[in-house]
C-alpha cells in the first residue's frame, strides 16, 4: 500500500515537473511549422545612414492576412513599427504587401546605431499568429586613419607650396624694381639732355641775329 502510494506521488510530481518543458517544446514545435508557412533571412545588414530591406514570405492562401513588422528581443512584447494592408510608412520604415508574390517587404532607411535590434515578419490571424524573426545589424562608417607618412607627405607639400609663392613673390619685386630703375634712368638722362639742348638753341638765335643785322 506505502509503495503504491509512493509510485503515485512520485508520478504527480515527475508530471508536474515536466509541464513547462512540455510545454516549451510544444512551442518550439508549432513555431517551427509556422515558420514553414513564413520565411525570412535570419540577418539582415545595412550600411550606417543606408536603408536595407526584408522579404518576408508567406503562402499563397494567406494573401489578405494583414502583416505586420514588429520590433522587440521576444515576440509576445514586440512593438509594432508598420503594418499593411497595402503600402503603409512610419516614421523611417515602410512596408509593401506583393499579394501575387506572396512576399511583404519591409524598407528601413537612414540607419542608425540604435535600429540594431530583433524584429519580427508577422501574418496576424485568430488564434496564434505566424512570426519569424530576423537580426538588423548596422554596420559602422569606415575611419579613414592619419599615418605618420601621410603626416610627413603632408608636410612636405605645404612646405614646397610656400617655397614657391616665396620666389615667385622675389622675382616679382625683381621685376618691379627693374622697371622703376630702368624708368628714372630715362628721366635722369632726359633732365641731363635739357641744359644743352637749351644752349645749343640760345647760340643758334645769336647767329641768326648776327646775320640778320645789316654792316655798317
């Protein structure tokens, strides 16, 4: 009678035990065959400040489902970020239902840092609805890195470009000053010029008056 009993109470508790884990694999089961009905890519990356999108397809007899991508690291908390029916936007995404495809994409632009997350493809139906997830990874901006050598090569040019509108500044004052050299030489001659012109006409009047006046 105590074994019975026993064997019992033991049957209770191993079921009792065993409920949740039941339970979860009975989840994962159903999720598994849902998922069939409903595909994604697992991970999905895009550029920093690009834009990336996601089909998400589904069978042909689910064409009027409303669909839905939603966003969040469980799918029973997700927050829905678009949904159709046709083709709908919010604030950076959008969603567009190709009913004769059978395909619902979903378009994420101007990507940040914080749109890493966990999202959702989902067909919305009474009971439980159909979801798979997919992983958005942003990939960073390149940083471009300053090399001693491009420092030095740096350098060197601005240097180099300084050197030449250096001389060029120096012959351009060599020019100037040649010129204005050049310049006061004539004048100077010209003035040197005038006295002698000046007394070679005073002589040449005296002779003219000299022949002019009649002898005695």
């Amino acid at each position: 009678m105590i074994s019975i009993r026993t064997m019992k109470t033991s049957g209770i508790s191993f079921g009792f035990f065993n409920a949740p884990i039941l339970c979860l694999f009975w989840l994962r089961a159903k999720h598994s065959v849902d998922s069939v009905r409903l595909s994604a890519p697992e991970v999905v990356t895009g550029a920093y400040g690009g834009s990336l999108t996601v089909p998400c397809q589904y069978g042909h007899k689910y064409r009027e489902y409303t669909k839905y991508w939603c966003r969040g690291p469980i799918y029973e908390l997700c927050d829905i970020v678009v949904k159709t029916p046709r083709v709908r936007s919010s604030d950076r995404s959008s969603i567009a239902d190709d009913k004769i495809a059978g395909v619902f994409t979903v378009t994420m632009s101007s990507l940040r840092e914080s749109d890493e997350d966990t999202y959702w493809c989902v067909l919305a139906r009474r009971g439980r609805n159909i979801y798979t997830g997919v992983r958005i990874h942003v990939s960073q901006p390149a940083i471009t890195t300053t090399t001693p050598t491009t420092i030095l090569e740096r350098y060197e040019m601005s240097w180099w470009a300084t050197l030449c509108w250096i001389v060029f500044i120096l012959m351009l004052c060599c020019l100037v000053s040649t010129h204005i050299a050049v310049w006061r030489i004539k004048i100077a001659r010209k003035k040197r010029q005038q006295p002698q012109v000046q007394y070679e006409n005073s002589n040449i009047d005296r002779i003219i008056e000299c022949q002019a006046t009649p002898e005695l």
